[in-house]
C-alpha cells in the first residue's frame, strides 16, 4: 500500500490523487542519434515522464519517488513553494517505469 506523504510539501493528497514533477521543460529534445527536435516540432500525441511526489490514501499502484508515464494535455497543474507540479487521478497514469533487471536475473525459468 502506498504511503500517503507530501515529503516536506504543505499539502495533504486525498482519495485516488497523485501529485507529480514533470521531468525537463518540454522544450526541444535530442533524439537517439544526438538530433535536436525543436519544441514546435509538429508530432503526434506523446507521452510524459513525472516523478510522484504525494499521493492520496486511495491509490493503490504508485508510491511516492516512482517514475510515471502520463498525457500532459489530460492535466492540471498546481504551484507549491514556487515549483509547478501536476495533479492526476491514479487512473490517468498509463505506466509506472520498473527498474532495471540485474544481469542474470532475467526471471525465465528453464
């Protein structure tokens, strides 16, 4: 079960609600091959990466420093202590990023 915590933010989260950070500006990007896609770059819907840093009493799947895939245009944006974060119901998450496998622990049984 998720721990419902704030860290040092001055709010409580209640019901289903996550509260992240969103990684970067949105601004322009580099590809895998070291290519700088400006911001207005015209492309299709693409997903974001936050880090949660609160969640409510009901959530379930996500904890508080989990790295979280999202639509930014399904958002609302909150400031506290003058950083912006989004606010989120836990159902608008689309993936939760897992962490790496260390070699030879693949997890195949053969």
């Amino acid at each position: 079960m998720a721990e419902p915590s704030g860290g040092n933010l001055p709010i409580k989260m209640l019901h289903d609600r996550v509260l992240v950070s969103v990684d970067g500006d949105g601004g322009e990007r580099k590809s895998g091959g070291g290519i700088v896609i400006p911001a207005t770059a015209s492309v299709g819907k693409r997903l974001a990466w936050a880090e949660v840093v609160a969640v409510g009493q009901h959530v379930r799947q996500v904890k508080v420093g989990d790295r979280v895939l999202f639509d930014p245009e399904d958002r609302a944006e909150v400031e506290l202590q003058s950083r912006n974060y989004v606010l989120l119901r836990e159902r608008d998450l689309h993936a939760v990023a897992a962490q790496r496998v260390e070699t030879g622990n693949t997890g195949l049984y053969l």
